[in-house]
C-alpha cells in the first residue's frame, strides 16, 4: 500500500511558502477590491497542491471534486478544503482504493496544516446517506482530475435525488440558527460575524441557493444574474475575512477589530462594510420574498408558499389532497385555509394508497389526521370511523365526554410524545418503516373493530383489501398489538418477575421487533407521562419487565464480577446477590445495595432508608440487616401500626455472610425521619396477629408456578379492583403467612396476589394455610 513517504512531496512546502507571501501582500494592500483576486488565488494554490499530490496516485478511474467554498473557488484564509473522491460503482476493488487514498489524504492534511481539509465523501452511483449539507457541498462543485462526462453524471445523479423542498426548509432552519446566534443588526459594529451575521456570506450564499436549487446549479453559474453592488460587497468580505485570518482573529469582527480595521485601510473600509452588509441582506430578503411569491413546486399541483401548503386551481383532487396531507405531515408544514375549505366536499376513493403511507411517514401523523378530519374526508377513509366519531366515553371515565375517534387520534399524539422520552427512545429508533406503519396503525384503529362487530383479524383483514399496498408485516404487527395490547402492563404488575418462567412465558409470544413495538404501543395507550391513573411504581415495573424480556430475546446472561466501586467485604457481597435481584436491578444500584450490607456485615446494625417516591405521593423503604427469623414481619407489623399503606414487598437474602435486604413501597410518609427511627427501634419486638382482612371469611387460593407459589387472596367486592403484590423469598413458611396476614390487614383491597419461594410441597403449604383457618380455593 501507498504511503506518503513513497510519494514526491519535497515541493509542496516551498510552493505554499511562495504563493502565500504573495497572498498576504494582497491581503494587506490598499487595494478594497481585491477580494474576489484573494479568493480565487487562494484557492488556485490548493489546486496545484492537490491535483499534483493526485495525480502521483495514479488514481485511474478515480475522481477528484472540489467542494463547497472550495468549489466555488472563494477560499479565504483558513477556510476548509472539501473534496470528494468519486468512482463510477462500489464493488471490493473500489472500495479498498477509495479507503486507501481517503486516508492519504488525511495524513497530508494532518501534515500540512495550512491544508484544513475535509476529506471526503465517497460517492457513488446511488448516493445514498447524502444530508442537505453534502447535497449542499457537492452543488457547489468542479472537477479538478478526472473525466468530465462522469462528473456530470453524478450532478446529474445528485439532482434527482434531492428533495428542493426539504433542501429549502433545511436552508431557512439553517438561517433562523444563525439569527439566533448572532442577531446583531447592520448598525451594529460592536461584534460582526463575517460569515454568518447579518449581511454577511452566508447571507448572500442563501439568497442564491434559493435559485440555485432548482437546476442543481454551482452559485457560481449564477453570478451573472446577481447586481453587481452584490458582488462587489461579497468580495469585500473575503478581503475582510481573510484579513482577520491573518491576524489570528476568527471569523467574529469585534469593536476593536474594527478600529484596527480603519486604521490600516482608512474610515472608507468602515463605510463600505456598513453599505455592503446593508445590501448583501437586501438581496437575501427579496429572494425570499420571490421565493415565497412564487412558491416552491412540489409536482402534480401541490405548492409551498408563505401561506402553507395548496393545490393549485383544477388539480384538487383525492389523491393531491392526500400527497399534499403527506407533505404537511413530513416537513411539519401548514396548510393554507383557502385550500382547507375548498377540499371539504372531496371524498378520496377507498383506494387510494396515499393514506396509509402517511402512517410510515416521519413527522406528526396526529396533526395529519386532524387535517383530514377537518376537511370532513375520514370516514371515506376508515371503515367504522363515522361511528367512532359518534361514540362517547361515559360518565365517571378518565376520558368522558371524549368521542372514541377523538382518543385515537390522542393515542398517536402520546406517541409523538414518547419519541424524546429516555425509556422508549431506543425501542422507537429501532423500528423500520414497516413496524412504524403496524404500530401507528394498532394505536389508531384499535377500537374500531369492536364498534362494528368485527373481531380485530376480520377487521385488519379488511383494511387491507381497501389498501392492498400494506404489507403482511405491518398488518400482522397491527393485530399483534391490538389483540395483546394489554400484556405487557398486565403481566408487570400481576405476575413474578423474579421468576425466569414468567419473562421466558412472556418472550415466547413475541419477538425483538414486536416487543419494541408493544412496549411503545403500552405507553402511547395508557398515556405515559401524561395521565395519573397509572403511577410510576407500575410504570416501573413495566419498563423492568421490557427490559428483561430484551435480555432473554437477545440471550444475555447476568453476569456478577467484581466491581472496582466496592472494598473486598461489599464486594463478596456484590457477588452473591441473588438472581432475582441481579435481573431487576442495574449495576448502579446493586453496588449501592452491597455497600450498605457492608456496613451492616461490619458493624452488625441494621440500617434503614426512606426516600420519596412518584411525586411525593409514596415511599421507598429499605431496611438492612443482619438477616434472621422474623424480620420481615417485624417490618410488617411497624408498618401496620403506624396506619400507613403498603403498596409492594420484596424481601431477598444474602448468605456468608447471612444478610436481609428488604424493601418496602408504602403510602405517604409525613416525617420520613421519625418512620425511620421507629422502625430501626421497633425491629426486633414481639409479633402479635393482625387479622387477615376485615372480610374475615375471604377464601384463598393456591396456584404452583415453577418453583414458586401464588396466593390470591379475594376479599368483598367494592367499586372497583386493586392488585397488590408482594414478593416473599425465605425458607420461613409460618413467618411468610403471618406476614401477609399482617400485610393484606390493610385498607380491604378486593383482589390481591402473593408470590413466594419456599422449600415445602405444595401440600405442606396447603396443611400451614388451612392451620391458620383460612378457606381454600383452586386459583385458575
């Protein structure tokens, strides 16, 4: 392979040195309109350096490019070198060559720092992965070695494969960064920013783009319809900026910077920038106006203009009512009232596959829908939703008075709103077009099919009839999501997440994608983040649950090493955490938990912790301790007497040394530090009975899972169901049952669930349960 130090480059130092002393000369001259000169010589000088360096490559079909600035041959001092090596296809042989000369001409570039590059782009026939700023670069290009009929070919290639109407948005969003960053006004000369302030380059080279775009044309090529005032100011600021360069300054023209300035070249220098800036800014405003006047194409009557997007008279139409919807919906963009209202009487035929594409589309499909129902058209759209529309939530509902095509609609903006949340971020990312169609779907028509009668496969089966152009896969992940809509929370919050039976049970229904998928489909359903009938301990346990199932999918193990944070005693410790805890917990918290047992395997007293929890309204409880017979109902039994509810449970052992972490989420502490004094002096009391619920003649039931046990306790029905569940690891079958007799003594929920681990038969289990005079039931 080709090094650097294979190649003749003995030249390029003296050269440089050469041409820049001529440069600085023309820099620091009297002359003010030299600055177009300064540029193109500049930039005629990289041209040497690079092409000679090229050329002794022997690249062959390889091609050298010119980008950006570069490109457009106005580089001033310090301004980057953009190229782009091009060939005509990638295969193994290209792609090793491109490789190879691509990192050539880092190490010059490192070498030679007078040489800022940017290398480089690798392009080929398709192009993909281009941004609005390669697109951008590659506009404004030339061909320094290679064949020019290839060159053009890729122009031509890169026209039609940009989007004027994104590269036009992506340019105004671009301008407002610039305003936001430096604001200052043309009056202003305490600070200016020669490229990107107010009438500075950028400006002009936004104003040109504009026109620009709509031939992929070099801003160059265009110079000849710009005022020449223009350009006679854009020259004046290459002068400028090169001449700050010089001096070690950046790009930022402060007030002292100006003073310097009108002192080398006189009060005129200062005139001119003030006029200058004044009309490269006028030039940018009008060809914005013209642009908006005009409005930017968008093909088969659709426009973008200053008033939003519109049809064209004659071309409305259901299919442009649709692609003009799409356009709103991925460039965030309005739609002109006059347009809104002339579409009111359309009715887009049912197979118009413009419809659903706006559901694998990026941008917000909540809005989109909206549009559409204003526009009185999503009935013909969706089977059923006239009746949705008619359909109310009833009195004493989270969501009465909200029409049933109202909430889903809403369900699509939960979803937007999850995009940014850190728990669902990853899984949203993750989905291809295909999963974003299925799920945006499941959470759309989800209560349709039960409004007319259909079961959700005969309904889905034909939604795609009417839109064939759906694929099997974004149908089946719909009815995936809408019949197990409610698996993953349910299972979270009734079932032993400790227990590897239950995540493998509940992996074995999905895959990596669809998880992904339900888990956001749960979120944006339930109204994560927005509603507060679901408390962030249930929420917590779904994410947990979600978390392990990704695990189990992916084959991970929870693997315990020892950790550089803990000392040899917490970190013995940190090994021996059982399984339960390791699969539920982070590596954080697990080392937080190892360094308090420490203390307690040190010192021999028990510590204990209270911290709120969801907003205030709970606690989190932590006790630990030298582990022994009867701590945790020790912990009930404070807990009961001091009147105060408890949510959840769950009680682990660390053996050699023998320890107990138990933790505790309860109701509303009104001085956490008196709770927890309490508790640390009322441990080792004595254990009195607590009824079991005030039903006294609840029945019980019995389920065996695994190696585990599930107690369900039902009590007087009320208005509504409350589960609880508690989680119970001991070899102490008569302190488990006491303790969820003490337990289940609070405020007489109706349904409530107990897991346990015990080494006694399920018959063992049985005989203690109906010694403690309870009734038995068989648990389905």
């Amino acid at each position: 392979m080709t090094t650097l130090d294979d190649l003749d480059l003995t030249w390029i130092a003296p050269y440089y040195l050469e041409r820049q002393t001529t440069f600085v000369d023309m820099v620091n001259s009297a002359d003010l309109d030299n600055g177009w000169d300064i540029a193109a010589y500049k930039s005629d000088t990289v041209d040497t350096i690079l092409t000679g360096f090229f050329n002794e490559l022997h690249a062959g079909e390889v091609q050298l490019i010119a980008a950006g600035g570069y490109g457009r041959r106005e580089m001033d001092e310090g301004s980057d070198v953009d190229i782009h090596l091009i060939v005509d296809r990638i295969d193994d042989e290209n792609s090793s060559r491109l490789a190879a000369y691509t990192q050539l001409f880092e190490q010059l570039f490192a070498r030679y720092d007078f040489l800022d590059g940017t290398a480089l782009i690798n392009g080929y026939d398709d192009f993909p992965g281009f941004d609005d700023t390669q697109f951008s670069r590659f506009m404004d290009s030339r061909l320094l070695v290679g064949d020019e009929v290839k060159y053009q070919r890729v122009r031509t290639i890169l026209s039609n494969e940009m989007d004027n109407l994104e590269m036009i948005l992506r340019k105004l969003a671009e301008l407002d960064r610039h305003r936001a960053k430096h604001p200052e006004p043309l009056l202003d000369y305490r600070t200016f920013h020669i490229k990107a302030g107010v009438g500075g380059l950028r400006d002009f080279q936004l104003g040109l783009t504009f026109s620009a775009l709509q031939d992929f044309a070099s801003l160059p090529s265009l110079y000849h319809t710009v005022p020449p005032e223009i350009l006679e100011g854009v020259g004046y600021l290459h002068k400028l900026r090169s001449w700050q360069h010089l001096r070690g300054q950046s790009d930022n023209l402060h007030f002292a910077d100006v003073q310097e300035l009108t002192a080398q070249f006189g009060n005129e220098a200062l005139i001119r920038l003030g006029d200058y800036r004044k009309a490269v800014n006028r030039f940018l405003n009008g060809r914005l106006s013209q642009l908006f006047e005009e409005g930017v194409q968008l093909g088969e009557g659709i426009y973008y203009s200053q008033n939003g997007l519109a049809l064209a008279p004659g071309t409305i139409c259901a299919r442009n009512v649709l692609r003009m919807v799409e356009a709103s919906q991925k460039y965030h963009l309005p739609i002109e009232r006059t347009t809104t209202s002339a579409v009111q009487i359309t009715r887009p035929n049912e197979g118009n596959t413009a419809f659903v594409n706006l559901f694998g589309q990026e941008g917000s499909l909540s809005d989109s829908l909206e549009r559409l129902w204003d526009m009185e058209v999503m009935d013909s759209l969706v089977p059923g939703f006239r009746v949705a529309e008619t359909v109310l939530y009833g009195e004493g509902h989270p969501r009465e008075g909200r029409s049933k095509a109202y909430q889903a609609i809403n369900r699509l903006r939960n979803l937007e709103r999850l995009v940014e949340e850190p728990q669902f971020k990853d899984a949203y990312e993750r989905l291809d077009r295909e999963s974003l169609q299925g799920l945006r779907l499941a959470l759309f028509l989800k209560g349709i099919p039960r409004l007319v009668d259909a079961s959700v496969p005969e309904y889905l089966d034909a939604f795609q009839t009417i839109y064939p152009n759906l694929s099997t896969l974004t149908v089946s992940l719909a009815k995936f999501l809408i019949q197990e809509q409610d698996s993953l929370y349910h299972t979270a919050q009734e079932e032993d997440l400790s227990d590897i039976m239950t995540v493998s049970q509940f992996t074995s229904t999905v895959n990596k994608s669809s998880l992904d998928a339900l888990l956001l489909f749960t979120g944006a359903n339930l109204g994560y983040g927005v509603q507060d009938w679901f408390p962030d301990d249930q929420w917590t346990t779904v994410f947990n649950l979600y978390r392990q199932a990704v695990e189990s999918l992916e084959g991970e193990v929870s693997k315990i090493t020892a950790s550089p944070n803990l000392d040899s005693i917490a970190n013995t410790i940190f090994a021996a955490m059982p399984p339960e805890l390791r699969m539920t917990r982070s590596t954080h918290i697990l080392e937080s938990y190892a360094k308090s047992l420490g203390q307690v395997a040190v010192y021999g007293e028990p510590i204990a912790k209270v911290q709120p929890l969801f907003g205030g309204k709970n606690s989190l409880v932590e006790v630990y301790a030298p582990d022994r017979r009867g701590l945790a109902l020790n912990i009930f039994q404070v807990i009961y007497e001091s009147g105060i509810g408890l949510y959840k449970a769950f009680l682990y052992s660390v053996e050699d040394p023998n320890l107990a972490l138990d933790m505790f989420t309860v109701g509303d502490l009104r001085d956490p530090k008196a709770f927890k004094n309490h508790l640390l002096l009322h441990l080792d009391d004595p254990i009195h009975d607590a009824p079991l619920i005030r039903n006294p003649g609840a029945p019980v039931g019995l389920r065996k899972k695994g190696d585990s046990y599930r107690l369900s306790m039902t009590g007087r029905p009320s208005s509504g169901q409350i589960y609880s569940t508690v989680h119970l690891i001991s070899q102490d079958l008569e302190g488990d049952i006491r303790s969820i007799k003490a337990l289940s003594s609070r405020r007489g929920e109706v349904n409530q669930f107990y897991f346990f681990v015990s080494p006694y038969s399920e018959q063992e289990i049985r005989d203690v349960i109906t010694g403690h005079g309870l009734d038995m039931k068989p648990v389905q």
